[in-house]
C-alpha cells in the first residue's frame, strides 16, 4: 500500500474520530481543504461514498461505517509494527521538542533533563517556558505540560500528578499584616495574582466546615508564575500557589501557609494537577521517554494533604 492511501486513511479515521473536517485537519497539522481531497480521493479509490456532508450534518454512510472499522485495525497494525521496529532500533535521537509552564524551570525540569541526557545521550531537548497556553499542533510541539486544570480539546490529555494550592506570604509580611485566617479577612490584605493564561476573580475555598467563594482584588497581577512566587517570598503579599513550589519554602521558614484551614479548588471542588497534552498518539520515542521521565518525577513531589 502506497505512503499517499496510508495519509488518505489516515485523514479519513481522523475526520470519522473528531467528527469534524476543522478539528482532523487541526489534529493532522494539514488545511481542512486537503483532508476534503483526501476523502474525495479514498471515495474515488474505493468507488462508495464513505460521509454524508452538508455545513451541519455529519453522516457515515453504511460504505463509511463499514470501512471505518477495516481502517482503523489497519493503522492500528501499521502502528504496532512501527513500534516494533523501533524496539529493535539503537537508542532513541533527535529532538524532544516541549513547552511548560515558566515555574517547571525553578530546578524541576533542568534536573530532569540532565538525568534524561545521561541515559539518553543521542537525545535533544528544546523546552519552551511560557505561563500561556501554548498549542502543541500549532507549535509542532511534542507536547505541551501545563497547569491546574484540563480544558477541553480535541488534545489527548496524560496525567502527570496532581497538587493542591494554598495561600503562603513572607514571615516579615505577616510580622507588618498579621495572620489572615479565614478568606473574607484577605480584604485587608495584599493580594499577588498570578494572571496567566487567564485572569480569574474568584477563587473557591473549601475547608472540612466551609466552602468560600471570594471575589479576589488583588494589589499585584504578574503573567508570571515564577514572579508571583519571587513577590510572595520578597514580603509583597498573599499569594495562591501550588502546595509542592511552596512546602519547601515553608519547611526553610522562607514562607507561611495563611487561611490555613482552606485550600483553594475549581468551582467544583477539584484540586488542580499538572497534565501533558498532545496532538497525536504516535509519538517519537524520545518524546515519549521524555513524558514517562516527567511523570515519574512528578508523582515522587511529596503530596501535600494538610488542611
């Protein structure tokens, strides 16, 4: 079977998966009018029409669904015998090529990569730190690691580990404020947003007898993680961070937990964790070591669940 029909199949599953001409061609990183010739070709190929479409009617035909099924199993075995050969090929080259958030630079992902290029030293990484959603199809990223929570996409998500935020100021800072402890006294306080990748005015406190809702008026809003951080630790205010950046700065008495009752969740009442997302199953080799190494890593931070 020629390279060309295997794209054309290709194009097909994924416009059946996403249903969606937009979204397969998003997920394929081609134009949505070369997945329509795609399809147009397989049709022609096969001699039936696989999908029934109009600008808001998505419809396999019986051809289609028949088809769908054979495609499928015939990526799925094309994917396994690539697998296999790259079992039986040398160790795993080129580029891994990620973003993550700025605060995953703070010792966490430098540490790992100096570990991963001594067991995999024909591997390159090539990290982009950025606080805003980065879109790993559009970057032609391996994948992209971010923060608190899963949106939804047509990305695959993987789970990395998950965390809790609490509220941390400066030693000298609650020496000058006092100690807040209970969500509606941060109103006499200075409150350090961290604004990125987007601004959220209220924030939910949930402790064992109380879930708050407040309205957040902060005096500081930084796009940057690592800045909100630096602020907290410099005396500026109050700070929502992650329990596994601050902990250790509460163990060295660089910071302290505030409101410490209360941790601070989604609406629902989630806790945030960090995730990779991606556009492709069929990731490289090195990539997918790489994001084994990243969840290995992550799951041994000590879990904080006080409060």
């Amino acid at each position: 079977m020629s390279i060309k029909l295997m794209w054309e199949i290709r194009a097909f599953c994924t416009v059946v998966e996403k249903r969606s001409f937009v979204h397969a061609a998003r997920m394929l990183g081609r134009s949505p009018s070369a997945v329509t010739r795609a399809i147009q070709f397989l049709e022609e190929a096969i001699g039936a029409e696989l999908i029934l479409r109009t600008q808001k009617q998505f419809t396999l035909t019986t051809a289609g669904e028949t088809y769908y099924a054979s495609a499928k199993h015939l990526l799925e075995t094309q994917a396994e015998a690539e697998d296999q050969l790259a079992e039986l090929s040398n160790s795993p080259q080129g580029w891994v090529r990620i973003s993550a958030p700025e605060i995953l630079s703070l010792g966490f992902l430098p540490k790992l990569v100096a570990q991963f290029s001594r067991d995999y030293p024909n591997v390159s990484v090539d990290i982009h730190f950025s606080d805003k959603s980065i879109d790993p199809i559009q970057e032609k990223l391996d994948f992209a690691i971010r923060g608190a929570f899963p949106q939804s996409s047509e990305l695959i998500g993987y789970a990395l580990w998950n965390y809790r935020r609490y509220m941390y100021a400066a030693p000298d800072y609650i020496a000058r404020m006092g100690l807040p402890a209970e969500p509606e006294d941060l109103a006499a306080h200075d409150i350090i947003m961290h604004s990125a990748p987007r601004i959220l005015r209220d924030w939910h406190f949930v402790s064992g007898e109380r879930n708050v809702r407040y309205q957040v008026q902060p005096r500081f809003r930084f796009t940057s993680g690592i800045a909100t951080f630096q602020a907290a630790l410099e005396g500026a205010g109050i700070a929502r961070l992650a329990s596994w950046l601050a902990e250790p700065a509460v163990a060295s008495g660089r910071l302290v937990r505030v409101c410490s009752s209360y941790r601070l969740t989604s609406s629902k009442e989630m806790d945030p964790s960090m995730h990779a997302v991606y556009g492709t199953s069929r990731m490289a080799k090195g990539a997918r070591l790489f994001l084994e190494y990243v969840k290995k890593r992550g799951l041994e931070i000590p879990d904080e669940r006080v409060g």
